[in-house]
C-alpha cells in the first residue's frame, strides 16, 4: 500500500494541514515505541464522505482508503477509477454483499466467521490478487460489536488460511473506547499476544490493523502494523455512522 507522489490536483489546504498531522503522530508513535514509521500504514477512513474529499488526500499521497458501507464505496470506487486508490473493506458484512466486495476491494478487515470468509473465497475474480483478509477479533466482548471471540479465533484462522482466493494476513480490532491510555494499550496488547499465538501455530501473519484516531499512539506501542484514521483526516462525520 505505497504512498506515491502528489499527481493531478495540487496538495493544499486543511486536507494536506490533516493529513501532514496524523502523518506526524504517527512518526512520533512509532519513534517512541522504537519502531520504523514505515512499518505503520495509514489508511484513510472515508465513510460518509464523498469522492471528492478522498481526492483531495489522493492529491497529497494518500492512496489507501477504508470503507464501511459497500453501496457508498462502490459510488466512490466508479467516481475514482482514474486514481491508483487501494481499497479496504471494515465494515460488517452481509452473506448478500459479499460478491461485490470480493470483486472490488483489495482488503477485507472485517472477517469474523467462515460462512463469509468462504463466500468470499468462491466469489474472488480468477484474474484478481488474492484478497487481503484480516480475521476481526472482539476482545472487549462488545455484543455491539462484530469479531469472533478470542477462544475461537485459532479454529477460524486455520479454516480461513486453507480457503483459496484469499491470503489471511493478520487481524483486525476495533476495542471499547477509552481515553485511559493505560487501559487502551492493555486491550491492544490482547490483540497483539493473539496474533503471536497464531504466528507461534505457524500462520504466517505480517498484519495488526488497529488504532483509530483517539487512540493511535497505543495501537502503535503495541505493534499495530495499519491504522484506519477518519476524523483526524476529514473532519466531524458528515452524518452518525
């Protein structure tokens, strides 16, 4: 998920203000917990915003894009097909969406059981990449909340690295919100001692998605390989989402 220079509209203005920000926490984060800023990825949260805010990051460099709603990400995806945007899934997902998610996104972060995994297995395009899959995994417990629950993580992770069509690349998490950063660390040192579990199985895994943007600098101190920031970048939700 590159970063590549600035092409068409130029890079200004608040976006670029935002974006150079979160840019920066990130730096620091990972020099804190003496990591390589590199190994952190920024994707850029869109939802309920329109093509042309995410051509605005797109301008400045930014070229990964998560997305919660399929039919609000496939009228961006149309709007935004002459831009090398790499494109994630995060939101729920539904048995009746999954067809179009496996045609059009390059990641999924969102897998919690293996009905869906295996959908998305037998609807991925022949001529496509494997798809990019995280298993989400529900540390908090939240009822609210999608992830499999963690004693039953290490079954679906099997199930899932034997599926063809997709490569299982780590786990995704999205913790009961907190502003004690002691307390939003111990939820993301959960996720991270399951993924070295599974990584200690012999599951090959490179990916901890977690950390938003309250909470970033603790997801980065606890190894968290991809960040998924909106309002840092864009802003107050345009709508409740």
């Amino acid at each position: 998920m590159p970063e590549l220079e600035p092409r068409g509209p130029a890079c200004g203005g608040a976006a670029a203000g935002r974006l150079q920000a979160v840019r920066a926490r990130i730096a620091a984060a990972a020099a804190a917990a003496m990591r390589d800023p590199a190994g952190v990825t920024l994707l850029a949260v869109s939802k309920t915003f329109g093509a042309a805010a995410v051509r605005e990051l797109a301008a400045c460099g930014q070229l990964a894009f998560g997305e919660n709603y399929l039919q609000e990400a496939q009228a961006k995806q149309a709007a935004l097909a002459d831009l090398p945007l790499a494109w994630h899934f995060i939101g729920p997902i539904q048995s009746n969406k999954t067809r179009p998610i496996a045609e059009n996104f390059a990641w999924v972060h969102s897998v919690d059981r293996l009905k869906i995994a295996e959908r998305l297995s037998a609807q991925r395009p022949p001529g496509l990449p494997p798809l990019q899959v995280c298993i989400e995994v529900n540390v908090s417990g939240e009822a609210s909340k999608g992830g499999v629950a963690p004693a039953a993580l290490p079954a679906l992770a099997g199930a899932v690295a034997k599926l063809p069509g997709l490569h299982l690349r780590g786990l995704m998490a999205i913790p009961a919100p907190t502003a004690d950063a002691a307390a939003q660390r111990e939820a993301f040192r959960q996720v991270r001692e399951l993924f070295d579990d599974l990584r200690a199985r012999g599951h090959g895994l490179d990916t901890l998605s977690m950390g938003m943007s309250a909470d970033l600098e603790a997801a980065i101190q606890e190894g968290a390989t991809i960040v998924r920031i909106g309002t840092a970048l864009f802003g107050k939700r345009i709508r409740n989402a």
